[in-house]
C-alpha cells in the first residue's frame, strides 16, 4: 500500500478493488500438495503448545562439517565465481557426476551430452516432464512417491498410471503390463530389452534416483 502521507498524490492510485486471476486447467487439477498439509498441521499444533517431531520431508538437523563451511566461504570470495553458470553447468562437476555414476552404478555417461547441472533434482525432474510429455501422453511412476512426480507430468498436461512399489518383482510385471496394453502398442526398444528391467529391479525408484517415467 502506497502512504499517501509520503508520497503525495499517491491517492488516486489506491484502491480496495480485488482482482481474482485465473489460473490454467493443468493447474487447477493438482492434487493437493501433501507437504504443504503437513506443513500446516505442524504450524497448528505448534501454536497451540505441542512439542511436534518432524520426520516429514527428511531436512537435516545437523550443521555441516566445518571443512564444507570453509570451502563455501572460500568459493563466495572468489571473484570468479560471481558470474552466470553456463546453461548446462560446470564442466568440472558434470565430469565428477559422470564419474560418480561410472563408480556407483556401473552407468558410464558423457559429461557433455548426458549431464547437466540443475538447482535440485525437483527441478530437472519437472523440466524432464515437459520437454518429453504432453497431452495423450502416460507416464508411470512409482508408488509411493514425491509429490513432484505427479505434480510434474500433470503440469506437462500428461496422465499419470501409479505402480506400487513394493514388490520389485510385481512391480516390474505391472510395468511391462501396462507398456504392452497402452495405445499404441509400440514399445520403446529399450524396454523390450530383458537387461533393462534386471538393472531396474536392482535400484530403488526412490533412494537412488532412478525414475521412471
């Protein structure tokens, strides 16, 4: 609000009118953000005196490790880094995440054509759904889940088919299930591969970052 007292004249640009903007389909038919309700029930019982623990979305409680801190301080006064990244990010860290994954998961990845450096996985994850999803389009995803993994193919105008998760082996028999009755029946080649679906089986949707989609 505009003090007329120390802007003078300002008073025939206030008003009291609402305006309601209307936003589009695709978000309109969002689910409700589930954190977003835990959020608000931890703020309810907190203000009426309850000692809540929250186990809810996993946020660290803990500082870093001093050494961390220091490398952080160090690279804030490098002048160098007071710049734009380039879009697909350091050469340097998509090289040690190439790296990374050749160590962890046995995945070998070319750094200049397969990574790219991202705020969070959230995202890359939703910006994945649009450049690859539209409308008539189906993704599977994992159940349970992050609400991202719906929330992003709806934004994308896609349709979501949820899969439990549970049983590896039914989970991965759902998967091919629902690949071979969809429309069209075409499959991509990659999923006709046996090996695709032994390597699926060995990594958790959810604690790994493998996804499904």
């Amino acid at each position: 609000m505009i003090d007329p007292k120390t802007n003078p004249g300002s008073e025939e640009h206030e008003s009291t009118e609402h305006y309601d903007l209307e936003v589009a389909p695709r978000v309109r038919n969002l689910p409700a953000y589930l954190f977003g309700r835990i959020n608000e029930l931890k703020y309810r019982k907190r203000k009426t005196g309850i000692d809540v623990i929250d186990l809810g979305m996993g946020n660290p409680t803990d500082p870093p490790e001093e050494w961390v801190i220091d490398k952080l301080c160090e690279a804030a006064r490098d002048s160098r880094n007071h710049r734009y990244s380039v879009a697909n990010g350091v050469y340097n860290l998509r090289r040690e995440v190439a790296v990374r994954y050749e160590s962890r998961f046995g995945v070998s990845l070319d750094p200049d054509q397969e990574v790219v450096a991202t705020i969070g996985s959230k995202e890359g994850f939703s910006h994945m759904c649009l450049a690859l999803l539209g409308p008539g389009d189906t993704a599977l995803v994992p159940a349970p889940s992050f609400p991202i993994h719906i929330h992003a193919v709806a934004l994308a105008s896609a349709n979501v088919i949820s899969l439990d998760v549970r049983d590896s082996e039914l989970f991965l028999t759902n998967i091919a299930r629902v690949c071979e009755s969809l429309y069209p029946s075409e499959t991509p080649p990659w999923l006709r591969k046996k090996s695709f679906f032994s390597r699926a089986a060995s990594c958790d949707p959810l604690a790994s970052g493998c996804k499904l989609v």
